[in-house]
C-alpha cells in the first residue's frame, strides 16, 4: 500500500510526533485528518500543525478518543490510522495512574473496535520501549521479556494485547511500533532534552535523576516519522511489533555535556539527585527486524538531530 492519495486519520497528529507524521503524509500528497483533544498537558500544541492552516488536504477535529461516538463518526471512509493519541510521560504516570490507563488502554480499545466498525485497511500503533522494563541483555530485541516498571509502560503493554487481541479474533491488521526516546523539533516540554537545555539556556542548572551513567537510545523524529510510514506501507506484517530506535546510545551525562557545548555554557554544572524508581537504567534498541522487514534506517547523527532541536527551541522563543 503506496502511502500517496490516501485517506488517513492520525489521533494525537498535534502532538509531538504525530505532527511530524502529518507532515510527511501532507508532502506526499495524502487527505489527513487531525484527531487531537488538545489536552493541556502541554500548551500550545495547536502550534504544531498551524503551517498548514490552509491546506485544503488537512482538516482537524477536536475530539477525544475517550468519546467513542465521536470517534466513530470521525473513522469512516479512511484507509489508514495512525494512533499517536497517548498520555505520555513516565514520572507522570506515576502520580496519575488512573489517567494514564484511561487514555492508554482504553483509548486505544476504542481506536481499534471504531476502525473495525469502519473497516479501516491497516491501523498503526505507537507503542514504546518503555514495555520492556530493565534490560536483561542488550541490545533489546522485540522478543525481550516484556515486564515494565511504570505505569505508563504498562499501559502501553496492555494496549498492545488489545492491539494483538484484534488482529487474532477480529482480523483488523495493526501493526505496533514501540518507539526508543523520540527526539527533535516540538518535543515535549515535560522530556530531558527539552527540559536540559531550557534551563541551560536560562542560567540554570539541569537536575540529572541518579548519576549520570544511565543510557538511552535517541531517536531523531524524522527517523521515527520514517519507520512509521514504511510500516504504513509495507505489506504482510499484519500483527507484527517493530522497535524503532538509532541502535546507538548516549549517556545522560554526555548528553548534558553535549548541549552546553552546543549553547556556550560549557561552565554550567548538573545537580545530581536520588535516582526515580520508574526509571529504566538503559535503553538500546536491536533495530534489525524492522531494517529487514520495513527498510528501516536511521539516517540522523544524534549532535545533528540535537541541532536541529536547539534551533527550534531558540526561533521558537
């Protein structure tokens, strides 16, 4: 399935990855719908998708994907979905469990029983490293224990067993991406990188959580916009989960260091704190199902993709 001229529904396509992902649908040419309810928990994400205010090929819908009327209303008619729609955010989950499930699991039911009521073709899942917990051996592969250590991992896991539920008993085709540390333009304000250089840039010293050592597998979001329409496309892997990562890793050390680098405040010292339980002490992403599979390549270096995020974040302000 050629993604050109198609018809396709993005939940979350004012967020931080899924506005990404409507842009490039835009670019080749497809009708995109927005689905986004515009939670607060970020302000300002109508931002995102306001270049393309005059687009006749965009329309937008202010719905939730917890109003499943609504939603179904909005499905017909689309050949694709790609469901961004979360509540993102790990320490968040820890506070707001109730909320996180809700969205995550519940959501995400409604997202898949309204595209078989519509008969969609394909459903994209965005899923996340975050449902493999603490690494029994790197770097992680899809068949790792699944056993996640937050709530919000294990939201995103039980999404996925509805995810696999509907394509063994109701032959929907989902496909499930479990993204690695998606980073880049329009990231989220509540995310390291984000927070790291906002306070930089102010004078501040970054809180670093633990000491340091702990790694994570960054992904530029184009890369991650890259993985999700060749799943889009790509035929015969009904049912399948791909990890989309760089299969490199950084340090948060040297990420901190690399920023003030980059911004000229190399004199800048990090605040060390107790680490946070919820967090996972590495992430690295065994990426060679989806290379052989989708065609998947990463193609951004870390320092260009943490550019292109500073030059953002300062035209931005």
């Amino acid at each position: 399935m050629k993604v050109e001229g198609r018809y396709v529904l993005v939940t979350g396509g004012a967020g931080f990855i899924g506005s990404h992902i409507v842009d490039k649908l835009l670019e080749l040419r497809n009708n995109v719908v927005v689905y986004d309810n515009f939670d607060p928990y970020y302000m300002n994400k109508h931002k995102n998708i306001r270049q393309h205010g005059n687009n006749p090929k965009l329309g937008v819908v202010k719905g939730d994907i917890l109003d499943y009327e609504q939603l179904e209303s909005c499905m017909g008619g689309f050949d694709i979905v790609i469901h961004e729609a979360a509540q993102p955010g790990v320490r968040f989950s820890a506070e707001n469990p109730y909320k996180t499930n809700t969205v995550n699991v519940s959501g995400t039911l409604n997202v898949l029983r309204a595209a078989k009521r519509k008969n969609v073709s394909k459903v994209i899942f965005a899923s996340s490293s975050s449902v493999y917990g603490v690494p029994k051996h790197l770097p992680v592969d899809e068949e790792h224990p699944k056993n996640p250590i937050s709530i919000y991992g294990l939201s995103k896991l039980m999404a996925e067993e509805y995810c696999a539920y509907y394509g063994r008993r109701e032959n929907l085709n989902v496909v499930t991406l479990r993204y690695f540390t998606v980073y880049g333009p329009r990231q989220r304000p509540d995310m390291a990188i984000h927070k790291f250089t906002k306070l930089l840039r102010s004078g501040g010293s970054p809180v670093i959580y633990g000491d340091g050592n702990q790694t994570r597998d960054f992904t530029y979001v184009k890369d991650a916009v890259d993985a999700t329409i060749l799943a889009a496309e790509k035929e015969g892997i009904e049912g399948e989960a791909f990890n989309i990562g760089s299969h490199t890793r950084r340090t948060v050390n040297e990420v901190v260091e690399l920023i003030k680098e980059l911004i000229g405040k190399r004199e800048m010292k990090p605040i060390y704190e107790g680490a946070k339980p919820e967090d996972v002490p590495h992430t690295y992403a065994d990426i060679s199902k989806a290379e052989k599979l989708l065609g998947y390549r990463p193609r951004t270096a870390f320092e260009d993709g943490l550019k292109e995020f500073i030059k953002w974040l300062q035209n931005r302000r």
